[in-house]
C-alpha cells in the first residue's frame, strides 16, 4: 500500500473512530443495545493500543502523556512464556517505539527475553492492573444510588467470543451454577462482551428469561470501556465466570472475591490468524485454567493471599490492600 492510500486509510478511520466515540461516550452501561456498534474500530495502524481506553489508564499510572508515536502497551494478559508470541498482536516490533508497557514483572521479562533476541532497545514498564488507573464512569454520588437500588450484586462475566472466534459452552449449565448462588445476592448483573450482543447468544438469552440484569461495558475500540468495566466491579460484592479475562485480576486488585467456575468450553475458529499460537501452546493454558480453577473454585467473599499471590504474578502489583 502507498505511503498516500495509508495516508487517506488513516484519516478515514481516525474520522471514523472519533464519530463512535462521540456516539458512546456518556452512554450507560446499563443501555448495552445502543453501546454497541460492529464498525467501531480504531485508526489504521493504531491496532491493539487504543483498545479499551488501556492507554489512559496507563498514562495515568505512570503519571506522564502516554504518546502513541512512541509508547506501545498489551492491550490484554497473556499466558504465552513463548518469546515468539511476543509481537503476535499489535506492533511491538515498529521502529519508531521507545518504551512498552504491561502488566506485571513476569510479562516484562518474557518481552526483555524477545527484545534481545531481537537486538531491539526498548525499554519495558510493568505498571500492574490497568483497571487502576482508570477513571469511574459515574460519579461518586450516581455509583450510590445505583448501589442502593440494586443492593448485594454478583457480577458475572461469561466466556467471550473475540474476533475469528465464537466461544461455545453449555449455556443451561453456567446457569445453574448461578442459581445455586443466587439467594446470596440482591441482583445478578450479567457483564455481556461487545461480540456476543451482535447475535443470538444463548446464554444471554437464558439470562434475560431469568430476569437478569444485562451490561456491557461497549466495544473493544470505545474508550470509555475500561471505566464502565470499574463502575462494574466496584459495585459488585462478588464476581463469577467460566473463562479466564482481565477482570479476574482487576476483580481481586479492586478488593473483590472472585469465583472461576472451571467450565469445558471450546472456541469454534471463524477466521483466527492466532489458531496456531494456541494449539502451540495448549497444554501450558490448559494447566493455567486448572489452577485458576483450583485457586478460585469456591463461592466467597474472602480473598486469599495465595490468590492475590497469583494475580500479582500475571496482572502486577498494587499499592492498596
């Protein structure tokens, strides 16, 4: 493509992207059938970083301007120790990048290990979760009045589809796992991602039938996602899901007790370049999931330090209890 189709691409999109954010912006998580739109992407180029509004919460934690010419971040965990795996998504490799930032200290040296081997010089920051550094999407005083209406809240993430890939489980079985709980809680807020409300999902429409609440905090390219996703968590009293996501680890961060039911769950490929990456390494994420489901298989509303030990090591630290 010539540097002027890239030009023109890159300001179409720009266009574009600045259009749905202005769309969303002040729209509640609570109206999920207006937060999402299937052609709210962000500029050419710009894969990955501007994903979720990461990059305003990390500019806020490491307390400067985060620039888009020259920093780079994850948009998301990863449990790769494959250095390979590094660059999979995104654009770590570009030479106009200075410095990258991620998660934890343990991510940090498997992006150190890969940038070697590439003689890349570029310095990596782990700044822990980034749902920290985000700000709340209601104020203080409507987060109140929402607590008070709704009460003791379970907040429950379903596995997610992502795109090239539709996650497929037993809808009728996640659900009963819900009701064995539900006498707990006030309400059950089902936290629905932006992928899924784009077709008939099943367990979605199983929730509706049982008088759920449904959420959503927009799609992936909306950068107000983050701070939807921390009203969401600060609200509830407990989080559940059958899949392994960022909000485990923003969950515990943000003192509150997660449940991980160790679900069998499959992602039917529709057009996934990463097909490879994971059948590579099945076997290192499958015993991933087993210990998730070991350390946090049990309904409480107690954090351990054995699981906040394990948070730190793939999310960060934090500074609060």
């Amino acid at each position: 493509m010539s540097i002027i189709r890239k030009f023109f691409r890159f300001v179409s999109t720009t266009t574009n992207y600045l259009y749905y954010n202005h769309k969303v912006r002040n729209i509640d998580y609570f109206d999920y059938e207006k937060l999402v739109y299937p052609n709210h992407k962000v500029p050419y180029g710009f894969a990955s970083v501007l994903n979720y509004g990461n990059w305003k919460a990390v500019a806020k934690l490491k307390g400067s301007r985060f620039n888009l010419i020259k920093d780079y971040l994850e948009h998301g965990l990863s449990f790769f120790e494959d250095i390979n795996a590094v660059p999979a998504i995104g654009y770590i490799d570009r030479k106009t990048i200075r410095t990258i930032y991620t998660y934890s200290d343990k991510r940090k040296e498997t992006i150190e290990q890969y940038l070697k081997s590439r003689n890349f010089q570029k310095k990596v920051i782990a700044v822990g979760p980034y749902v920290l550094g985000a700000d709340f999407f209601h104020s203080e005083k409507e987060l109140k009045e929402i607590k008070d209406k709704h009460g003791k809240i379970l907040l429950v993430f379903p596995v997610h589809s992502m795109e090239g890939a539709s996650a497929q489980y037993s809808a009728n079985d996640f659900i009963e796992k819900i009701l064995e709980i539900r006498d707990k809680f006030n309400s059950i807020f089902i936290c629905a991602y932006w992928k899924d409300l784009l077709s008939t999902d099943p367990f979605i429409e199983l929730c509706k039938k049982n008088n759920f609440t449904i959420v959503s905090n927009g799609h992936r390219s909306d950068p107000m996602f983050l701070s939807r996703q921390k009203d969401l968590i600060f609200l509830s009293d407990m989080i559940m899901t059958n899949g392994i996501g960022s909000y485990i680890g923003y969950g515990i961060s943000m003192n509150r007790p997660v449940y991980y039911y160790d679900q069998e769950y499959q992602y039917q490929l529709e057009d996934n370049p990463f097909e490879n990456l994971v059948k590579n390494n099945e076997e290192h994420l499958t015993q991933i999931k087993h210990k998730f489901g070991v350390i946090f298989g049990q309904p409480t509303f107690e954090i351990s330090e054995e699981q906040k030990q394990f948070i730190q090591e793939y999310w960060g630290s934090w500074t609060h209890n």
